[in-house]
C-alpha cells in the first residue's frame, strides 16, 4: 500500500484544465520527483493535495484511507507540510515564532520561548538544519528561510513533505547539504515528493518520478530505469538542443562597461572593480545575497552608490537617473519578476511600454503611439514565441516562462549595450531555460555586454566568457572561462580563501 | 493666567482624560483590526451605532448591563457588516468603511426618530457615576485625575495591559499579526485567516461600541443625530500615530485629547482671535506630531488587501 | 418660472418651514419646528418643513415649495437671507421670509429677533446667582445671532456685578454636545458656577456639565428646565409661533412686504421662562430686579445694546 | 450574453432590495409610499428645475470625483477632497475681493487657475508626505479637511469678511467672477460644463498620454516603475496636484456659479461623496460622470421626497449607504447564489 494517492484529479481554472485526470503514488520512505514545464500543473496538484485548492474531482487516498481537506490545517493534521515555490514565512517575526506559528504549545496561549527554542534547537541539530531560532526572518538569507520552512514542517511532525522547487535558490553547496537533509529524513521514516527543473538533481537524489505535460501524466518512472534524455523527452516532448557559446572575435568595440573602485558601504558593497568589454558575457557566481542584487541595482541606476565611478563606453553614469540610462541602452532583468519586473495587472502592450518608452516615436508630444506600441508589443510575441490569449491578456494570467520571455524581449529591444540580468532563469522549465539562453546568446552576438547575475553555477558556466565570485560584496576572484575550476569556484562562494 | 500651570492641573489633566477615553477605546479596536489586516475608516460608524443602542437599551430597559451590552452589540452589528464586505465580499475597504459612515448616521437617526419622535424634551438616562479609588486617587498630581474616574477609564486602562500582552506575549498575538503580514504564510500554517480576521473585527466593534457607549452612557446620558461628530476619525489618526501599539494609541488619544481641552481652556482665556483657531488646534497638533513619524511606516503589509486562497 | 398652480382662494394658507439642522436640536430648530406645529393648530393653515437644509440646498429648497404653491417659505437662519431673495424674483406671487438674516426684496423679509433682549436678563440672573463671582457662557458659532446674546448677557452681568467675571468660549458647533460639556466642566474647573449656552444641541451638553457637577445653568430657546430640573434656573424663550402668526396674519391680509423687522419682547416674540423648582430658591431681590428690567424692555424705557461682533 | 444578462439581473436585484427598502422606511415613518416614490421622481425629472439641480449638484461631484479617482489611480488614497474644495473656494473669494475690477475674461481663468493651486496645494502636502517620507495620506488629507473647514471659518470673519455686515460671510463677489447661468432662471451653471470637459481631458490623460500611463502604473506597482525609470514620487507628486486641483476647482465653482460669495458650509460632504462617486465610477473618468449624476440624482430625489412626503432625510444617507454597500456586494453574493 502507498503512502500517499491521488487518482484521477482534475482541476480547471477560468475553464482551463491545469489538472486533467491526474494519477500520484507515492511509497513510504521515498522521495518521489514530480517534474513538467512551467504550467504543467505541477504546483496546482501539490496545493490540491495540501488544501489550498479545492479539486473538481478525484480522489486522494493516505495510508489506505481516502481523505479531503478544506485548508492546510486538515493537511497538517494529516501530517502532511508543504514549502511554497515562494515561501510562505512572516518575514518580522522570528524564526521561532513563524515555526510554531498557531500551534497550541504547552501553556498556550503563553508561549514559553525558551523551551520552544531548545526543541527547535535539537531537531535543526538532528537534522543538520543549521539556524538560530531567535533571528528574525527577514534578515535571513534565502537558503536560511529554507531551512526555517523545512524545520517548520518536522516541527510540525510531517511524514509527507512536498517541496515545491526548492533548490531554485541555493547554491551548489547549498543544494548537496539540502540533499542529505533529504537522505536523513528518508532514512528517518518520512516521504518527501519534490518539484525541481534540474534534471541530474532529479537523478541524483530521488527514488522514483512522475512527469506531467499539460495538466496529463506523461509518465511514471522508477529513477533507476531512467536517464536524462528520457525524462526532457516525457516533459516537452523533444529533445534538448543545448545553447552553444561561440567565440567571438575580439574586435575592438570600446570599453563597454567599467566599474572602478565603486563601494556603497550601507549595503557592505565594494570596493569593485570589473569591467564587461561589449560582445561578452560576465558571469557573477554566487550566493544570493552577497551583493549582486545591489551591484545590478547601482549600475542600473536605482540605488547610487557613494564612490567610484560607473561608466559606459567611456560616458560615465554616475548622475544619471534610470530613465536616463535607459535610454543610453541599458536593460534590466530583475531577479524578482513579479515585484520589479513586471505590472501583473497591465496588459503586454503596456508591460512593454515601461521599456519602449524612450524609444523614438512611441511616444511624441507625451502621447502614446498605440498602433506602433501594437506593432511593436506583436513584433516581439511572434519573434520569442510567447504563449498568450491576446495582447490585452493580463501579464498575471501568463506562465512564469511567458511572463520572462516578454521581459527579455523588452529589455532586448532597440540594440541596448548593456544588459544586466539578474537570475533569468529562475523558477523556469529546461525549454523555456533554453529560450533564455539563446536570446542572452544573441545579444551577446550582436554586440551587447552582458553582466549575468546567477546563483545557478552550470548556468554561469554555459554562457559567461569570463567568471566573477562575489562574496559579503567584493569579487574574490575573476576568470576567463576556460580556466575555471568548480570545486575552487564553490569555495570561493562560500567565502573560503584566495589561496584555497 | 500661566499656561504651563494649566496645563498640569488636576483638572486639565481630567478633562484630558476624558476626551481621550472614547477615542483610545475606538483607537484600540481599530489597532487590533489593522493588525489582523482590515482597515475600517468606518469607526465612526461603530462608534455613533454604539452609542445609539446602548442608550436605547438603558433607556428602554432601565439596566445598566443591558445598555452596555446593547452597545457593544451595535457597535458589532456595524463591524461585522465592514467585515463582511472586506472578507468575504472581498470589497475596497476604505469605500466600505465610507458606506457604513453614510449607513449608520442615516441609520440612527432614523432610529432616533422612530422611537422617539419629533420632540423638545430630551430623553435621557442617568450617567454612570464615577467611582473614586480609595488609596490610588490620593496620589499626588495623578491620583485625583486618574483614579476618581468612571468605570470605563479603568477598563481602558486594563484594557491597555491585557492588548499589549495579548499583542506581545502570547500566541494569538503572533497569529493576528502574522495574518495581517502574510496571510498566505498564516493559512498555509493552518491558521483560518478570515476567521481570524472575522474575529479581530469582532473586537474592533466590541471596543468601538464602547467608545460610543462611554459618549452616551457616561459623558452625556442622552442621544442626538450624528452624536459622535468625528470622532471616530481621529480614533483612525490614534491608531497611526500610536503606531498600532496599544500604549502607542492611549498616548497618540491622550496628545489630542489635550490639545482639545487646552483649546477650550486658551478660549475662556479671553482673546479676540475667531475661535476657529482654537478649534483647529488638535489638528493641526495631530499633523505636526504625524511628521514625528516620518520613514518609520509600519502598516501590516497585507493591510487592506483581501485574502484569497487561490489567487496566483 | 413663476408659481403656476391655481390657488382655491379659500383654501388654508400654506407655509413651509426650512431648518438649517435637525428638528429635535434642543434649540433653535426645535423651537422653530414646534412653533410650526403651534401656528398649525392654531391658525388652521398647512404645513410643511424641511431639516437638515444646508449652504447648498437653500435655494432649490425654496424654489421647491414656491413650485408646489406654498404661500410663505420660512428660511430660519441668516443663510437663508440670500437664497429666499434670489428666489422671490422667480415666485412673485409668493412670500419669502428669512429670519435673523438682513436682505429683503419685494417679496421677501427679513425677520430678526431681539435675543439680546433674553440674554440680558439670563446674564443678571446669571450673575446675582453665583457665589464665586464667574460665570460661563458657551456659544456655538461665532456669529452675529449668538454673539449680540453672549455680548448682551455679559452686559446684563456686570450690571449686577460690575466685578463679575464671565468666561466665554465659542466651541464651532451646535451639534458637538461633548465638546460642549467639555467646554462647560473647563469653566466650572476655573470657578464658574452658573452655567450658560446658546448652543442648541451641543449646549445640551453644558446644562448636563452644570447638573453633573451640581452647578447652576440657564437654558437657551424654549423652558430647558426639564433637561435638569435642578439645575436649569430659568430659559430664554423665542416664540417662533407669534412670528409665524405675524407673518400669517400680513400675508392673508396681503399687507406683507419686503424689508427688515426687528421682533422683541414687546412682539411677544422674546421673552424668559419661569423659574419652575426655582422660583422659591431665587432671592426676592434678584426677581424683582429682572422683572422691573424686563418692564422696562417692553415699555421701551430701556433698550438692550446690539454689539454684533465679539468684544474683548 | 451570459455574463452581460448576469450582470443585468444582478443590479435588476439591487434596485429591488433599494426600493423595499425605502418603502419600508417611508412606511414606517407613516408617508405614503406613491405619494413618496412620485415625489423622488418628480423632483428629479418633473421639472426643468429639477434636472437642472441633479446637473448642480453633480458639478462639484464630478470634479471633486474626478480629483479622487485620478489620486486612487496613482494608488494616493485622498480622503481630503472635501478640504481642498474649500481651498478653491477661498481662492476665488481672495481674487474676487482683492482684485475686484478685472475683466471677466481674465477673472474667470484667473479664478480658475488659483482655485485649482490652493486645491493642489492642499493635497500636495500630504502627497509631498506620502511619497518622501511613507506618511499615511489617509490620516493627514483627513486632518487638512478639518483644518480647511476652520480656515474658511477664520477668514469668514476676518480677511474676508463682508465689512458692511456683521454675518460670518463674505460679500457678494463682482460680477466678473460669475459663472454663467446656462438655463436661466435654472440654477446649473457654466461650472457644469467644465466639469464635463475636465472628464474627457482626464480620459486624454490618464489612456492617451504616457504621463497618465505612469501614473496609472505607479498606482499599481511602484517598485517595477522605479526599476523602469519611472519616477514614483513624481507621480504621486503630480497625482497629488491634480486631485486636489480638481477639487479646489470644484470650490471655484461652487463660489462662482451658485452662492457668489464665500459662507461656511458650501459643501454638503461633497468631498466625502466623490470618493463614493470616484470608486463607483471605478476611477474611470466617464464612469465617473455618470456615477456623479447617479448619486446627485438620489440626494435631488430624497429632497424632494422630504419635502413632499414628509420624509426624513437620514432615509438617503442609509440608501446611499445601502446602495454603495449592495454594490460591493454585488459580485460575491450572486457568484455564490448561482454557484449554489
Ligand atoms: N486566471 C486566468 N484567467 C484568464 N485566463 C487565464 C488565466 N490563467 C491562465 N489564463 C490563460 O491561459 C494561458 C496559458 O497560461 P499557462 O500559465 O497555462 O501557460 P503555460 O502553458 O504554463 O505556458 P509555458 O509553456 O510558458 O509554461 C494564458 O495565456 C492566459 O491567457
Ligand atoms: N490560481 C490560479 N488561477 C488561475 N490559473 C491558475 C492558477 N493557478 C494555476 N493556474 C494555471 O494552471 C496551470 C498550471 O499551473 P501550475 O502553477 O500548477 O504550473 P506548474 O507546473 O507549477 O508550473 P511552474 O513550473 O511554472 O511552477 C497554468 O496554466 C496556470 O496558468
Ligand atoms: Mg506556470
Ligand atoms: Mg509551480
């Protein structure tokens, strides 16, 4: 008897079937991947199975007994916990409190802390979950909130976990020690079912796996009998093609982007120096939260920075604003999508207003061109293949791959010179991953310098031309790409000696 | 006359008092709203409707209890109308709050005239006597204005402890704010976010029905239309100047209620200044100590924004 | 435009009333709408009013009535003044009457009422009656209605006692009854023992300050002695009815005309209560001194100064 | 169509619930009910007079609306309309009293153009709050009505007092400053139609322009502007301007085309009223004018019906309570009942 199963669950939003008759099985003390392309109805399945959605029908079966939840609470008696692709942590509380955050604790409704941090303490021990119960949330790094999330859940006494992509965000390191957390709750009796994009994570740590396209089962495979192919086979039913780098000539276009000596101590940045020649690609390798985000942010011109000087093909940026560097060229690709990137509730036209702007005649005399908007907006939508109902469709109402194609073709538009894209593939399936890779390529190809910002270190390998780690905001070390060494490079992240 | 020598008297100080009591009481409802999420414009609603059925209800009934039970039940009648369009209806909370402030002032009225008719004889109701507190009003300065007050300063007082160690000290205190910063971490924790909303909305009429009931019941003993005259806004502004901190509230209450009592006080002081001016005292005290505040914003973020479960 | 409906000429006289707040106020508008009421049943005419008219409304409120064929349209308030000229150009046929305003046109009067008159004579009683040498008097607006009673009855006052000393605040509303018992306990805690308003509703609040604190208090429109029988010593009485009465009577004789009157107490349509409980509790000495004062009003021999704006 | 008949029926449902309502009310108040409804429509449509009032009193609710849905656009929440209509209403009164022999040519613009500054100076300070240092607009626009209202009180007894009479008011305003009747002796004036051109030119704005495409996305997400290039605090700034402008304009109107001079109290809550107007119109500049009419025409309605009938007028704040609160409800109430 399984641990866990769902049998024929459909589910449709606004008439659309994100679920179509979907099988789960899940065994006792197995982790068990569940894989598919962004929108393949992934998540919908695992907030079904947790109470947050309401299935039209099907049935779900634990230990042999069928089941229906009305909200997590059931879920959680059930003993089942789920860490949310974004994560769902009260970021001014503390560890402790989100942790047993509306559970009755003896002495309820006293809390005592004390105890609580002592049991949080022992089991983060056990399970090599390192974190401080006392801290608070939102000063936490992404890979640390992790760790709340899954403490949360063990305190919680699950014997089913569901992680919805939970390695988007960590590093390698970061990635392998998750990895035996995992191994360690296997062996503790406890079953875990897991959403990743990465195909040899998937490999490496799972028992069996079921693959849906669609809002289908596109198959149930045993991790053993399986291989890479097969498995990009049963989620997008083709082949990979693989983005290629390919040597560009060195001719000599300029300085493209200079940073010198720039420092911003507020945010313990700098000093910095590097330098991105046009027709390449500067890879950032590191952790979330040294300093890239506000590196992108400085250059791009929403923070300033408070020493040295920024400069663009020789012009120097420092006092110009954002629309300012925009319109010199500059595009930006946030790491956040939804918060910086994007107005979810603007339609594409308009989403691609907020680039287009300073482009000539899309807006004359302060008004705005609509038919060239149109022109321009379909222009994009056919060159990058971006899935959508129409062009008045709501940017919150298309896929998280769509909703990244469209930034990328905007900041794409009008031959920028620079590019900074933060994170551009987070959170997106191997093809739409691909998608972005080539377009980056072809940036680059054309001319562009490209300042790639990724925590995914195959990523920074397969397209930067040379290799930058930063750490607590300073660049430890920078490579050209054929002299690179990963195991150094990993080091190097965590903050480990030059000399390593 | 020295104004600094006024202003500490005995008599000032209890004068202050009693012009915050209402305020803080509606103030401190709205805070336990806010936290968990709804912003409710319409305190003045609750408050007026408070009010109203707590005189209705000593009037009719001669009971004390009674009135005050009324009170709080209208001024729960209002809140739980709000909550229901912001919850489940999943309405514009600051244009339901309006609404309810058109509704209820119509309402009551309406009420009013009903019951009592078109007449120059005011009905009213005895006040609820002050209850002097044998040692503690002998205190120096404090004891007299403090401590030989009406019931209901005592219960703001105790009211004032058992918020802040509800907020901060126990787990229902983390639950509503939790709600009101991430509701979706909140249910996803197996916390029922409306219903702990719903019942955060329950206290804020439970409170704000007092608010009003203390302005019909203990300051003045009868009804009029449109009784509470604005208060219920600045019971808002106590909220946000008070931070959403229950001794932040009585404060923010006390600062306005003192700016009240000394306009009145500079008045019968004799100028010729129109006295407009002194009537615009408290507001003007309220924005200046508002810049106070400046870069320190700290509205739950999830404030005024309906939870939907399945909304992406 | 112009009044179209055909009038049977035997048929009631018409009048419509306009009222600038609600009819219950406890004061100037309660004593309007009752004296409407009065006029009713004594008179045999119709009638009709309106409550709560504002700035706004004024004009279209008269043109209305005009429309449906009312005879006299009563504006009770000096901000009626402008809209009931403007309107009588379009309604010749019909009457127009503003009361305490001081514009006229053909058809429409001005009817000011000589408050001062009553207010003189609570300002004697006032002061012969408190022990501390201060009194209080609260004013709603400051404007000229109010102040030419507030300047009449310190007047009155210091014809007593030439030492005594009045507080005087005007709180900027007639509807704030908190505020104006707020502004009444800040006398009292300044020594003031006899208690005065002309605040309509908010003074409500001022007579329960006065009853609360056992104090004195005068009341204000009409006999206010039953808000607080022990405390209310006497009221200024404006008789709305004989001021309908006059108007009635010149409009079925059609002898109304345009221009401004001054109404007093030799009009029957000012005057001062009765003691009630406190006819016995008043000094001989003291009665004697206002009736031979008000005798004195009516037969002319002394005339109440007008002062329209607030004095220091 | 299935949503549009859905739709149809649902505010078919709402002006039943309203109408037993009101007949309730009426009957319990012991007025006629026909006698009642036919005086609400009579005051309304029965007359020139009538249509010409519901145009009135919409004026100041169109360009106090507009004010308020531009400012919700940009996500400022201006509860202060109220106050920046009376800093209009100053304004114009100042011009006309201390530059009394201009042309009316230059006075009108002139009135209008400082009408509109001393609204937007009203709401700018809040929005010069809000968008520098994160201070609550709601409270503050709250507190500057209150402050406004007392002003006007000062100044009705001070600077701007008739000199010749002793009532809190100021003297009638020159002939210049006059906004023409358009339907003499009906009282809607000129102001009606610049209400009506401040709508289309708001549309303009806020769908044709990029000025008000920023706007409108600074309202709905700030963060992603700023990593655009958009400057949000500019936008509110300016949201902020325009709103109270509005407003403040509205003032102008009130003081030039009905009253001719400055008295307390010009506004029944019209301040109030437009944020109810603005969000029923769902800030749309049109909607907004028809919301307008829509709510003018219920309070011309229930005057009427007071007049008449004898009914109370607290029965029109609880059917506009009511009506707004229906409408809020509407869509969860009849997605569930067919759900069921
Ligand atoms: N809530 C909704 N309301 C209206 N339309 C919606 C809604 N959700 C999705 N859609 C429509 O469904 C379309 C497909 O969205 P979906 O997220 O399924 O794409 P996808 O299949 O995940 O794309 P990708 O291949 O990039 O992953 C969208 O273009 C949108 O028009
Ligand atoms: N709350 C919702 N409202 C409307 N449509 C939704 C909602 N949630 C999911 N969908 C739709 O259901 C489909 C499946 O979405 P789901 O989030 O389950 O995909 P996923 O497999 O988790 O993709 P990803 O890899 O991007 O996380 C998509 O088309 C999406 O547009
Ligand atoms: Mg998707
Ligand atoms: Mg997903």
């Amino acid at each position: 008897m399984a641990l866990l199963s769902m049998r024929d669950i459909d589910k449709s939003f606004f008439g659309k079937m994100a679920n179509e008759h979907v099988n789960l099985e899940v065994g006792y003390n197995e982790i068990h991947a569940l894989l598919g392309e962004n929108g393949a109805g992934k998540t919908t399945l695992m907030n079904i199975l947790y109470g947050i959605y309401t299935r039209d029908s099907g049935t779900i079966e634990m230990e042999g007994k069928p089941i229906t939840f009305s909200s997590p609470k059931d879920a959680i008696k059930s003993h089942i916990g789920m860490v949310h692709q974004h994560f769902t942590l009260v970021p001014t509380l503390t560890v402790s409190e989100n942790i047993t955050l509306g559970l009755k604790s003896p002495g309820h409704p006293f809390p005592n802390r004390k105890v609580l941090d002592e049991q949080i303490a022992s089991l983060s021990c056990r399970y090599g979950l390192d974190v401080d119960p006392k801290a608070i949330v939102g000063q936490l790094s992404v890979g640390e909130q992790q760790r709340v999330e899954i403490i949360k859940l063990l305190y919680r006494d699950a014997k089913l976990l569901i992680l919805d992509e939970p390695t988007a965000v960590l590093t390698p390191q970061e990635t392998e020690s998750f990895f035996t957390v995992l191994r360690r709750l296997r062996e503790d009796g406890h079953s875990v079912i897991i959403i990743t994009h990465h195909i040899p994570e998937v490999l490496s740590i799972t028992d069996s796996i079921t693959v849906l396209q669609n809002g289908r089962n596109a198959g149930t495979v045993q991790t053993k009998e399986t291989n890479a192919e097969e498995l990009s086979r049963l989620m997008i039913g083709r082949k990979l093609q693989g983005s290629k780098r390919e040597m560009i000539s060195k001719q000599n276009r300029g300085n493209g982007l200079v940073l010198s000596g720039v420092f911003l101590s507020k945010a313990k940045l700098g000093p910095l120096s590097l330098q991105v020649p046009p027709g390449s690609i500067l890879g950032i390798a590191g952790v979330d939260g040294n300093g890239q985000k506000e590196l992108a942010e400085i250059i791009v011109g929403i923070r300033m920075h408070q020493g040295g000087t920024v400069s663009l093909c020789g012009e120097c940026l420092d006092h110009l604003s954002v629309e300012q560097r925009k319109r010199k060229g500059i595009g930006y690709i946030s790491d956040d999508r939804h918060k910086d990137g994007l107005i979810l509730d603007m339609d594409l036209q308009d989403n691609m207003l907020l680039k287009l702007f300073g482009e000539e005649g899309i807006v004359t005399h302060g008004f705005v061109n609509r038919l060239l908007l149109r022109k321009r907006t379909e222009q994009a939508v056919a060159e990058h293949a971006i899935k959508t109902s129409s062009l008045e469709c709501p940017l919150r109402y298309l896929s998280g791959g769509n909703q990244q194609k469209l930034i990328l073709a905007r900041e794409m538009a009008g031959n920028p010179s620079l590019v900074v894209a933060c994170q551009p593939t987070r959170g997106l399936d191997i093809g739409s991953s691909e998608t972005v890779h080539n377009m980056l390529l072809r940036l680059r190809k054309e001319g562009c310098s490209i300042l790639l910002v990724s925590s995914d270190l195959d990523e920074i390998v397969l397209l930067s031309d040379e290799i930058a780690v930063m750490h607590g905001g300073k660049i430890m070390d920078c490579l050209p790409n054929d002299r690179i060494d990963l195991t150094k490079i990993g080091l190097l992240m965590a903050g480990k000696g030059m000399d390593a | 006359m020295d104004i600094t020598l006024l202003a500490t008297s005995t008599a000032f100080l209890a004068a202050t008092i009693r012009m915050a009591t209402p305020i803080a009481l509606a103030g401190l409802g709205e805070t336990i709203s806010e936290k968990s999420g709804v912003i409710n414009i319409g305190v003045e609603a609750i408050m007026l409707s408070g009010a109203f059925f707590s005189f209705l209800g000593m009037f009719s009934t001669g009971s004390v209890l009674l009135g005050l039970l009324f009170g709080m039940l209208g001024g729960v009648g209002a809140s739980m109308l709000h909550a229901f369009l912001s919850i489940r209806c999943k309405a514009n909370q600051t244009i339901a709050g309006l609404a309810l402030n058109f509704l209820l002032l119509g309402l009551t009225s309406f009420l009013f005239l009903m019951k009592f008719g078109q007449t120059t004889t005011l009905p009213s109701i005895t006040v609820i006597p002050t209850v002097k507190i044998p040692l503690l009003s002998r205190l120096p300065l404090l004891g007299e204005s403090l401590f030989n007050q009406d019931p209901f300063v005592y219960l703001l007082l105790f009211l004032v402890l058992a918020i802040g160690i509800l907020f901060y000290k126990t787990e229902w205190g983390v639950i509503l704010h939790a709600v009101g910063e991430n509701p979706r971490a909140a249910d996803t924790a197996g916390i029922s976010v409306n219903k702990v909303r719903y019942l955060a909305c329950f206290a804020n009429g439970i409170l704000g029905g007092l608010g009003g009931t203390y302005l019909s019941m203990v300051k003045l003993g009868f009804f009029m239309e449109n009784l509470t005259a604005g208060k219920g806004y600045i019971a808002l502004v106590t909220v946000i100047l008070g931070r959403r901190n229950p001794l932040g509230v009585i404060g923010a209450a006390l600062v306005i209620g003192s700016a009240e009592a000394l306009q009145i006080r500079l008045q019968t002081m004799g100028t010729s200044i129109p006295s407009q001016a002194f009537s615009m005292l408290p507001y003007v005290v309220t924005v200046i100590v508002l810049l106070f505040s400046i870069g320190r914003n700290q509205d739950p973020t999830a404030l005024g924004i309906p939870y939907e479960r399945d909304k992406r | 435009g112009g009044s179209t409906e055909k009038k049977d000429e035997n048929s009631a006289l018409k009048v419509a009333l306009l009222l600038s707040g609600p009819a219950n106020d406890q004061g100037w508008n309660a004593v309007a709408f009752a004296g409407l009421k009065a006029a009713e049943e004594a008179y045999k005419i119709e009638t009709a009013y309106s409550e709560n008219v504002g700035i706004a409304d004024g004009e279209a409120a008269f043109t209305d009535y005009a429309s449906q064929g009312y005879d006299l349209v009563i504006g009770h308030g000096f901000q009626f003044g402008d809209p009931a000229v403007r309107v009588s150009a379009n309604f010749p046929k019909t009457k127009f009457m503003a009361i305490e305003s001081n514009v006229f046109s053909d058809n429409a009067a001005s009817y000011v009422m000589a408050c001062e008159q009553a207010g003189y004579l609570m300002g004697m009683l006032s002061a012969s009656m408190s022990k501390t040498g201060i009194i209080g008097m609260v004013g709603g607006f400051e404007q000229p209605s109010i102040v030419k009673v507030v300047e009449a009855y310190k007047l009155g006052a210091k014809a007593v006692n030439p030492s005594v000393k009045v507080l005087e605040v005007y709180i900027s509303s007639f509807t704030d009854v908190s505020l104006g018992k707020e502004a009444a306990l800040s006398m009292a805690d300044q020594g003031a023992d006899v208690l005065s308003h002309i605040a309509n509703q908010a003074g409500t609040g001022v007579i329960k300050a006065a009853e609360e604190r056992g104090l004195l208090a005068t009341g204000d429109s009409y006999d206010q002695n039953s808000i607080a029988p022990n405390t209310v010593m006497a009221s200024t009485i404006y008789s709305v009815p004989a001021l309908v009465l006059s108007a009635v009577e010149k409009v079925s004789t059609k002898t109304y005309v345009g221009g401004v009157f001054n109404l007093g107490m030799k009009d029957g349509v000012v005057d001062i209560s009765g003691y009630n409980s406190f006819e016995s509790k008043i000094p001989a000495t003291t009665k004697q001194l206002i009736s031979d004062t008000r005798l004195r009003i009516l037969d002319g021999s002394f005339s109440v100064p007008l002062i329209e704006t607030r004095t220091k | 169509m299935k949503g549009k008949t859905k739709t149809f029926v649902s505010y078919l449902v709402i002006i039943t619930i309203v109408l037993v309502v009101s007949a309730l009310l009426i009957l319990s108040v012991g007025s006629s009910v026909q006698k009642s409804l036919h005086s609400f429509l009579k005051g309304i449509a029965g007359s020139a007079y009538g249509l010409s009032e519901v145009l009135v009193r919409a004026t100041p609710l169109i360009l106090a609306g507009l004010g308020v849905g531009i400012a919700f656009r940009t996500g400022f929440i201006n509860i202060g309309a109220e106050g920046q209509l009376y800093m209009g209403a100053i304004a114009v009164t100042a011009l006309g009293m201390f530059a009394p022999n201009l042309p009316a040519y230059l006075m009108i613009p002139l009135a209008l153009l400082l009408g509109f500054l001393a609204g937007a100076l009203w709401s700018f300070v809040p929005g010069l709050l809000k968008a520098k240092f994160g201070i609550s607009e709601v409270i503050n626009t709250i507190m500057f009505n209150y402050i406004a209202i007392n002003l006007v009180g000062i100044l009705v007894r001070t600077v701007l007092k008739d000199a010749s009479y002793p009532y809190p008011m100021s003297p009638v305003l020159p002939k210049a400053t006059v906004l023409a009747q358009l339907f003499p002796p009906n009282r809607v004036h000129a102001g009606f139609l610049i209400a009506l051109a401040f709508a289309v030119l708001l549309y303009i704005l806020l769908f044709k322009t990029w000025m008000g495409f920023s706007m409108r996305a600074v309202g709905l997400n700030g963060r992603a502007c700023r990593c655009a290039g958009i400057s949000v605090f500019k936008n509110v700034a300016l949201s902020s301007l325009l709103s109270g402008g509005l407003a403040g304009i509205a003032g102008v109107c009130e003081v030039s085309g009905l009253h001719h001079r400055l008295i307390e109290g010009i506004s029944p809550s019209y301040g109030y009223l437009a944020i109810i107007v603005a969000l029923l119109g769902q800030n749309h500049p049109l909607w907004i004018v028809v919301s307008a009419l829509g709510i003018s025409a219920l309070q011309v309605g229930s005057m009427s019906m007071q007049r008449s009938a004898g009914v109370p007028t607290s029965i029109a704040s609880i059917i506009m309570g009511l009506v707004v609160v229906l409408i809020l409800a509407r869509k969860q109430l009849f997605a569930t009942a067919r759900e069921a």
